[in-house]
C-alpha cells in the first residue's frame, strides 16, 4: 500500500473510531445498582440466580453496568424485597411476587397458583399467554416492573412431625407456607405461618410451627428440616412451578438505555433457565441422600388432596368476587391452564408415566 494511501485509510479509520467512542460512550454510561435478595447467600441455587444475573449483565457491559447483589437481611429483611424496590431503598430485587399476598393476593398468581400450572406451562403463560403484560400492569401500582427470573419446578409438600392420614390431623396443625396457599390451609382447619427462610429450622425445633415447606430436596437438606421433622410430603400441589421475578424500580428502569434495558431482560431470561436446570440436576441425588438419612416420604392422602383442591376452588370464587385485579389473572390462568393439559394429557403425561413404569421396572 502506497503512504498516501495508508495515510488516508488510517485517517479514516481514527476518524471513524473518534466518532464511535462517544456514541459508545453515550450508550454504555457507568451504572451502579443494588439488588436486594428475598434468599439466604447458603441457598446457591435460589439466590445464586441473582449472582449469575449480576455477573452477566456485567460482562454483557465491559462492567459499566454493576449490580451488586445482597442477600436477605443484609438491607431489609427478605420479605420485604417489594418494599424495597417501591420506594426506591433498592433499584431492583430478586423475589417471589406471592411474598407479597398480605398487599393484594393479586401477588400469588405471578408465581404460583394453587393447583395451577407447572413450571414450563407457567413460562408459556408469561411470555406467550398475557401474564407478563397483566403482571406488570399490576405491579405498576407498586412502583416496578418484573421480569421471569427463575423457577424451582414443582415443590415439595414439607416436613411434618406427626403424620397426615386424614383431614382431621390438619386441624390445629401450625404450618409454614408462603403466599396465597395458606388461605386453603386455613378453611381445613391449619394456622399458616409466614417465615422467613433462614428462620424455619429453629422454629421447627422449638415447636413453635407443627410443619413447613420451604422448596425441595436440594435446598431442604441444606437447611437441615430432616433433622426435626422426619415426614416429607410430596406434591407442593400450590406450586406446581414456582416462579421467581426481579422486581425493578420503574423510575430507574426508564432511565436506562435502552441497550441496558434489553441485557437485563436477556440475564433475567438467562437465570430463569439456570435455576431450574440446576434445581433439576440436583434434587434427585438430595432427595436419596434425605432417605438415607431418615426421611419417610409421603404422598399425601387422595380424599386429602381433594379436600385441598374443593378448599382452592372455594377460596378463589371468594377472592375473585372481591378483587378484579385476581380475578382476571385467575380468569386468565384458568384458560390457559385447561388447553395446556389437554396437551400434556396427549403427549407429556403419557410419554412420563411410561418411563417411570420402565424405571420401576429396571
């Protein structure tokens, strides 16, 4: 190449790249957030998520874009995330919208209904049945949007101190549950009780709860529940996919670029799919070790299981009556639902309960 010619490339270039950086500049500007978790830093899984969101909308950045991640209690309590997001203490936080049913038991039906969707049905209702555009219509009201970020998967039923072999052992029985589900625990004659997770295992010891659910195996045996309540119940018929969200200021989301905007959503997507595979491949070793240690899982009773789903019907044609806002995300859930199982019916369930027949079978 000729010097002139050189020169006058090079030129070009240098000029090109003077007028780039400020318009990479303009649309990567330096941000620091905080986000607030609703989950203990021991529980990898559930608050690992947030982790892995951070990190990769760093990286996604040159790290102009920082969210440093804090876990429960360290600067609100986890179940009040929400409130932490609304006015402004946090831009944004890593939760479980059901936490929040004591505010509008709207709230309950953006993670979990009670015998309602499991989990891939939950994020097919969310990205392609209305309910991200009906959540964060509600959300709005609280000062932020959501976005998915995160499911367990179906959930455990809990751990018991005493057998549940009919209706009547559900009466009276102090149990740990979150959200909307204690309702129906409670029309059987249960006291639910909200607590927060680090603080479930001495209240189990101490006897001031009879049971508790908390998720599943993985993140059960963490907290120990096995070592004071031996009985293990299975299905979380309340949370057939458990969803978890990131809460974001509204005032701090309309002021990012749009850029950013768009790389939370993709990091929020990337931790939604994290979550549950990991939770995926961990449960099942969990769940044998929790045997081996003791625990005697159980089904719980068909005329019990019965009792809870009339109790559900009952308890949603109330809240319904009384709250638009639930009452058309129930409506909503209720008709996505019936077509989503008339297609597992064909193909998911028959193709699973044949494999579990072949399992039993070696």
């Amino acid at each position: 190449m000729k010097r002139r010619e050189f020169l006058g490339t090079a030129g070009a270039g240098l000029a090109a790249a003077a007028i780039a950086k400020p318009a990479i500049a303009q649309s990567s500007p330096a941000v620091k957030w905080r986000l607030t978790s609703s989950f203990p830093r021991s529980l990898d899984t559930i608050y690992g998520a947030s982790e892995l969101f951070a990190k990769s909308v760093a990286e996604a950045t040159d790290n102009n874009f920082q969210i440093q991640v804090f876990a429960a209690g360290e600067i609100v309590p986890g179940l009040q995330a929400a409130d932490a997001v609304t006015n402004g203490t946090v831009e944004m936080a890593h939760t479980a919208s059901y936490y929040y049913v004591g505010k509008d038991p709207t709230f309950a039906m953006f993670t979990a209904q009670p015998f309602g969707l499991n989990s891939r049905m939950q994020t097919s209702w969310m990205y392609f049945g209305g309910a991200l555009d009906l959540a964060n219509a509600f959300f709005k009201k609280y000062n932020f949007i959501a976005f998915p970020a995160g499911n367990t998967g179906t959930q455990m039923g809990g751990w018991f101190r005493s057998e549940i072999k009919t209706v009547d052992d559900l009466k009276g029985l102090k149990f740990r549950i979150a959200g909307y589900a204690g309702q129906i625990f409670s029309r059987l004659g249960s006291v639910p009780q909200q607590v927060a997770g680090g603080d479930i295992y001495p209240a189990l010891e101490k006897g001031t709860i009879d049971a508790a659910e908390w998720v599943g195996p993985y993140d059960d045996e963490k907290l120990g529940f096995y070592k004071v309540a031996k009985y293990y119940y299975y299905p979380g018929w309340w949370e057939g996919g458990a969803m978890l969200h990131n809460f974001i200021n509204i005032d701090k989301w309309n002021a990012l670029p749009k850029n950013y905007q768009e790389i939370v959503r993709a990091a929020s997507d990337r931790a939604h799919t994290w979550m549950q595979a990991k939770y995926d491949a961990v449960n099942p070793l969990a769940l044998k070790r929790l045997v081996a240690n003791g625990a005697q899982l159980r089904p719980f009773p068909q005329p019990v299981m019965e009792a809870f789903f009339k109790a559900t019907k009952d308890t949603y044609a109330d809240t319904a009556s009384k709250n638009a806002d639930f009452k058309k995300a129930l409506d909503s859930m209720v008709a996505f639902r019936g077509d989503e199982y008339l297609w597992w019916q064909v193909a998911e369930l028959g193709f699973d309960a044949f494999m579990v027949r072949m399992r039993a079978n070696g």
